[in-house]
C-alpha cells in the first residue's frame, strides 16, 4: 500500500520505492507536516521539541499550555489570521472583512487512481498505479472547507499535490491566496536551487544558501516567464550532481505563480508555491469551489541526476499526452531565421526542395504568412491566408510540400492581436485593456481576453479550419509578450482580481479542444522561446521552444538548466545560421548540431546558402538523429559538466538497459599549450564492456566511469564532441 494510515496520534505515510511523507492530525486537529525523506519506517515526529517561544501567541483551545503555537510548529497548509506569523498557503476574506482562517482535520478517504482537476492540467495515471488520499480541513466557524489531494505513485517515485477550497457558508468569500504546496522542514540547514533567465537567456541555475527571512521566485507576467520557472529545489548542503538529498516541486501552471522559501526565528523552513497572490481574487458564493493548480512533488538521496531522472519519467510518460508523448519527433526545417517577413511561396519550396534532398521531414512556416503580414505591427488575429504571399492559397502549398516526401507545419499566435487588423476593427471589446486607460503595447501588439468564450470560439473556428482544409502536421503556438493591464469587459468590479486566472483556464480549455479535435497534430508550445515552458503548457503540447536564442555556446547554458525538470524531449531546438541573429557569434555547425539534437532537432536557415560541404555534413547530422534520437529521447541523461563553472557542456544520454550510450558537448575556448581533460561517464555497467564507435577502443565501465574519456584538446572555439558506445562481449 502507497498511503498508510496510524490512529492516536493519526498520522498519514505516503510512500514511493525510495521516499516517505509523512502527515500529522494532532489531538486538537492541527495538520502538521512530519517528514519528507528517505523511508524509515516509523512515526518521525520524534523530531520535533515544542517550547514557549515568546511573542509567538497560543490558539484559545490550547487553555494553559504555551508551547502549543501554531507559529512555531510545522504546518501542512498555514492559514492567515490565527496566530501562524509566517508566510501563508491560504488566505480568505469573509463578508464581515474579518480574515481568520482556522482550518482543523474534519475527515480523510483514501482511493484507488487518480482524478483529473476540473479545467486545469495535471498528472495522469495510465497505466501506472496510483493511490489518493484526500484530507478534510474545515474553518471553526464551519463556513470554509480545504479539501487537500495528495496522489502517490510509488513506482514513479512522485508524488502530487492540489488543493480544493470550499464555500460552506451562506454569504459570499474572497479567496485572497490559494498556494499548491506548504511544507515545513524542522531545520534550515539546506540550500535551494532556482532558474532564474530573461528573453533569450532562460533557466539559468543558482543555487543559494537559505537566508533568515523570505527568498523568492516568482512571475506576475501573465506566464511562467523567461525570468523564472515554476520549479524549485532544496538540497543539503552536501548535495551534488551525484549523491545527497534533495526534493523538487513542479507547479503544472501557466500563468502568474509564486515560490517562497522562509528561514524564521526557529530556524525552521516553510516552502509554499502556487498562484501569485499579488494577482489574484477569487470570488466564492455560497457552495462553490475553487481548484487550485496541482504541484508534482519527488525526493531523492542520489543527488541532482536522480531527482531529474524522476521528473523526466513523470513528466514525459503521464504528463505529456496523445501521439506524439512517446514517438519519434520529425527533423524539422523553420523558415524564420531564413526569411523573417519576407517570404513567398517560391521562397519557401525552394528551402523544402533543399531540405528534402538533405533528409529533413518537414517544413514549418513561421510568422507572416496570414492578413496583412510584412511587419510585426499589423495583422495578428486575422488567421486566413496571405495569397499575395502564397498564390493558389494555403492547402496548394502544403501539397507541393507533400510531394517532396515532406509534411508540413505553420506558425500561429491566438492569444494576440494587432491593432491594425480586421479582428481589433472588429471587436476592439476582446482586448485586455482597463477602461479610461491606454492599453499597454508589447511588441505592436494587445492580448486577447482568452476568459471570453466568444474570444475562444472565435480562435477554435479560424484555426480548426486552417486544420481541415489543408493536411497540417504542426503547429507552433506562439505568444510574444506578457500581460499587465488586467481587465476582462464580462466581470464586475469585485471580480476583475480573477481575470489572470481565467485567462490561463481559458487558454487550458482551447488546447484542450484542439488537441482532442485533432489528435494527429503535433502541437508545439512557444512565448518567445521558452517564457512559458512549464508543466501546464507540456499537458497539451509535447515540446515547447526551448529559447529564441540559438546561439550553440548559450544554448548549451539554457539546455543545462532546463534539463533539472524537463525532459530532453521537451525542448525544441534548431540549428541556424552564424553570425548568430541573437548574438554574433560564430560557432561551427558541428556544435550547433549536437546541441540541437539535445531536443527535439531541426534546422532555422536558408539552406541553400551551405557549401556542398555543409550540405554532407547536415545530411550525416540528420541520418545520426535519426538514429539516436530514441536514445535521446527516452534514454536517461545525463549532466557530465557545469557550463555555469567550466570551459566545456557536456552530457550524455545511456539506455535504460545500460546497452549503449551516447556522449555529446561542446569544448567553449581553445587554451595555448592545454592538454585535453578527461570527461567521467555516467550510468554505464561498471563490470561491462563498451566500443566506441569513433575509435574502435573497448573500455571498462568503470574505467569510463571512474576514469573517464579523454576528450581532445580543444582546437579552436567551440569545439564539438561526439562518442557513441556499444556494450560488447567480453
């Protein structure tokens, strides 16, 4: 059994293979976290010593005992208003303005499987086994319930967590703070690892100390953002890539978020996460719920790797969906990088026709192909077919596309809207925009009210007729700013606090429209590279774009980071044209590529412009992908360097049956009279045998693994590496 239950004290244990949570219903109903951590076996709140800390006050039914303070104890969702001065989960306004929140145990059931969250994304069974528990809190004034739902997965070696708020009153409550997780930990000797980026720069890994008082991550940008990332870490001190404990919590939301990590006066650590309150009200009438987004949970005491290992399984196995979760992902040519605005149809075929002779799958049109398109300053919103651009319209370019042996993909952006557009002509009501104000501008362009069901009725007719009147495979969905200026026209006064939130359901219930629609589609995420690669976005779409920088040396950086949640068959990748268009570096095409294929892989230039050398060279590229791409893919990986900290980014990828592996990276910067370093493998047999492809040598497991492979001396910048082993016979 995954849940097991106690009674006097009541504790609950939620156990994986490798990992126990532990809960607490006290004698007065108080919930409190015990433990998370290594299986032990036994009731852990041993841990914990309770004193009459002063200033820290005592709830009433406590009568003459002072070391009972919720202030001081470790909580497992900590309410405002009643005595807990720390960082709360929940925080609720009633009708008398009063904002107490006293939450005790009311009642539990446990269950087989696992159910989804009405309108939000979130872990699904399959065939793996699941167990849920929910726990009942109710308010002491009996007008608010908090149904907390905990799944386990014990094979997966996760755990998931969400919340359920409950109006049991007869009067209407404002929901001011609705987090995910709340977790206390006794002591604050841990450190905690954020991803921290901007435009082009995303999910840069810093690893902090925790620091007396509150640290931070978080977006109020309408999207998970390029600054941060709804994941986060906590690691002992002694933690590494390899060894030492650490846990890590995935929040599936698109939208606003927020991450607090407290040191208080104890010493102790709070962790919440969930939806930013900065930006968000919520409206509760009498009867009514509100689901919060549901948070992925997992612990490990084999370091980084193994945690990474977990969320990778879990995210690509029962978090992505439909078709494409588990397949081989199509090598790719995307005109943009090519072409921009300026495109026509003959421009386009004459990229495919080279594409076709290289290997490459399909052709996707980028931006500027629908309405009145050669700038970024009008049309977006108008999604029918430019014919000055395409003569012969849209379904007559796809077939030629076909008849190369190609499928082909097409570029869109339904969350937005240009001003100068027949849309905003049309209904200027749809926009995002705050009465009596001028509405904020982010690249020329407003943002669809997606809360409206017009607005998404709208986008689901023009787009699902794009599908049906021409064989599209692909789609990129785009979305190239942020959100500020919140209003939506159909709420009242004392509601616009939920108009954030509701554009993220309503974007929820359009992807999850189309992609039921049109099951065969590959769907892939994008907000100018990777401002909104989360959890929620990879429910409906497999693959998000990584970043708009393609750029070798950085993206090795941005990859690094993004592969301590993310499966490396989530990030779309490309290799494109030097001088680089995001930084002007030059760097061969040898390590473009084998860091594009450290995704999904694919090409974003003009072809026809390589040497009949580099056109070889991209051919043996692609028929490499081609081949490795299901070890990439569903192989376990590997970070075998820290970009952050040496001259080099390297990682590889290893068969689950430790039959071969596949080293790949990039040595950065060419040092006068160096010798080569080795680089040590990871994840090989150790008492096992491996070629190497490259060299013919044969080597121990544990003489790659403990000794390593000795890479060249770098020869000039940015210096490609590539080594695949085979295990042999001895």
């Amino acid at each position: 059994m995954a849940i097991r239950i106690e009674e006097n004290p009541k504790n609950f244990y939620l156990e994986t293979k490798n990992s126990m949570y532990q809960i607490q219903a006290d004698s007065r109903g108080v919930l409190k976290h015990i433990w998370y951590g290594q299986r032990t076996g036994r009731d852990m709140s041993y841990l914990f010593d309770y004193h009459d800390v002063g200033f820290s006050g005592n709830t009433y039914d406590a009568g003459q005992d002072r070391t009972y303070s919720l202030d001081t104890m470790p909580l497992e969702y900590a309410a405002e208003g009643i005595g807990d001065f720390r960082t709360a989960a929940v925080a609720v306004t009633h009708e008398n303005g009063g904002n107490a929140l006293d939450l005790r145990y009311e009642s539990h059931r446990v269950q087989e499987g696992k159910e989804g969250i009405p309108g939000l994304p979130s872990v699904y069974a399959g065939d793996k086994k699941a167990e849920t528990l929910e726990i009942v809190l109710k308010d002491t004034s009996g007008e608010v319930c908090v149904t907390l739902r905990y799944s386990v997965f014990e094979e997966l070696d996760v755990l998931t967590r969400s919340a359920v708020i409950e109006n049991c009153g007869s009067g209407p409550k404002m929901l001011t703070k609705a987090h995910t997780v709340c977790m206390d930990i006794p002591w604050g000797d841990w450190e905690w690892v954020h991803f921290h980026g901007r435009h082009t720069m995303e999910r840069q890994v810093q690893r902090l100390p925790l620091l007396a008082g509150i640290q931070e991550s978080s977006s109020k940008r309408g999207a998970s953002s390029h600054q941060q990332n709804p994941t986060v870490l906590l690691c002992e001190k002694t933690c590494t890539e390899d060894s030492g404990s650490c846990f890590g919590a995935v929040l599936m939301y698109s939208g606003c978020f927020q991450t607090q990590i407290e040191l208080d006066q104890l010493g102790q650590v709070r962790f919440v996460m969930g939806l930013h309150p900065d930006t968000f009200r919520w409206k509760l009438q009498a009867g009514e719920r509100f689901y919060t987004p549901e948070a992925i949970l997992s612990w490990s005491d084999r370091g980084f790797a193994g945690l990474s290992h977990q969320f990778h399984r879990v995210i690509r196995e029962n978090v992505c969906r439909g078709k494409y979760r588990l397949a081989k992902r199509p090598v790719l040519i995307n005109n943009w990088e090519a072409t921009y605005f300026d495109f026509n149809e003959e421009k386009l075929y004459s990229i495919a026709r080279q594409a076709a002779k290289l290997g490459v799958d399909m052709l996707v049109m980028d931006d500027g192909w629908f309405g009145i398109r050669d700038t970024d300053s009008s049309g977006l919103g108008d999604w029918y077919v430019n014919e000055r651009k395409l003569r012969g319209g849209l379904a007559k370019l796809v077939q030629k596309i076909k008849d190369l042996g190609m499928s082909f993909g097409i570029w869109l952006e339904p969350e937005m809207v240009s001003e100068d557009s027949d849309l905003y002509r049309a209904h200027p009501e749809w926009v995002i925009r705050i009465p009596g104000r001028q509405p904020m501008r982010g690249r020329y362009q407003l943002v669809l009210d997606m809360s409206r069901e017009d607005v998404r009725e709208y986008l689901y007719d023009a787009i699902s007729k794009l599908l049906r009147n021409a064989d599209i495979s692909y789609i990129k969905w785009d979305m190239n700013r942020n959100v500020c200026d919140w209003y939506s026209t159909l709420l009242p006064p004392d509601r616009q606090g939920e108009a954030p939130h509701r554009y993220v359901l309503g974007l929820y219930e359009l992807l999850e429209r189309l992609t039921t629609d049109f099951p065969d589609v590959l769907f892939e995420g994008c907000c100018g590279g990777g401002g909104r690669f989360d959890a929620g976005m990879l429910y409906y779409c497999p693959q998000i774009w990584c970043s708009d920088d393609t750029d070798a040396y950085a993206r090795t950086k941005i990859q690094y980071g993004t592969s301590f949640f993310y499966p490396i068959s989530t990030v779309g990748s490309h290799v494109s044209a030097v001088p680089n268009h995001q930084t002007g570096r030059v760097t061969p095409l040898s390590a473009r590529a084998v860091t594009a294929m450290a995704g999904s892989f694919g090409y974003e230039l003009d072809l026809n412009t390589l040497t009949d050398e580099e056109k070889e060279a991209v051919k043996d590229q692609i028929r490499r992908f081609k081949e490795y791409g299901p070890l990439i893919h569903n192989g376990y990986y590997y970070r075998l360097s820290d970009p952050m900290k040496e001259n080099r980014g390297i990682w590889s990828f290893v068969e689950k049956d430790q039959s071969a592996a596949l080293v790949q990276g990039v040595l950065y910067y060419a040092e006068p009279n160096m010798t080569g370093h080795p680089v040590r493998l990871k994840g090989l047999k150790e008492d096992g045998l491996y070629r190497i492809r490259e060299t013919g040598e044969t080597y121990t497991g544990a003489a790659l693994m403990h000794g390593g492979i000795l890479l060249p001396r770098c020869w000039g910048d940015y210096m490609a590496v590539e080594y695949y082993l085979e295990a042999v016979a001895p």
